[in-house]
C-alpha cells in the first residue's frame, strides 16, 4: 500500500475499503488484508488531524498575541 497524497485521499481509501469488506463475496482473506491496510490508513488519518490541530492551536495563540498587545498599549 502506498501512502495517501492528502486526508482527503486517506479517507476516501477507507470509505472504498468499507465499501469493499461488506461485500458479501469479499472473502475471510480479503477481508484481513483490507482491515490491515484500513488501521495503516487509519494512524495516518489520525497523525495529520494532530498536526493540523496543532497548526491551529499555533495560529489561534499568535491571533490571541496580537489581539492582547494592542490592548495593553491602550491601558497604558
């Protein structure tokens, strides 16, 4: 399995992959395989929600910076 380019294609992969295990002619075997690449996909979904998160957090503490100087300027 190749790792995905984006979320997006992650979570597209497992939707297929779901799609795929609950097919009735997808056989025991398959079914290991697609539920293996599923939890690979799953860590790498996971990851990048944590790093995006953490963007965010690091966006929203320098917007709270900037919007608490001036501020303190004018009590000043």
């Amino acid at each position: 399995m190749r790792a995905p380019k984006s979320f997006e294609e992650g979570m597209d992969r497992l939707n297929a992959i779901l799609a795929q295990m609950q097919q009735e002619d997808t056989s025991l075997a398959d079914s290991v395989k697609l539920y293996a690449e599923a939890a690979t996909l799953m860590q790498y979904c996971h990851a990048t929600l944590e790093k995006t998160s953490l963007q965010i957090e690091e966006i929203n503490a320098r917007l709270a910076q900037t919007v608490e100087a001036p501020q303190e300027q004018e009590e000043e």
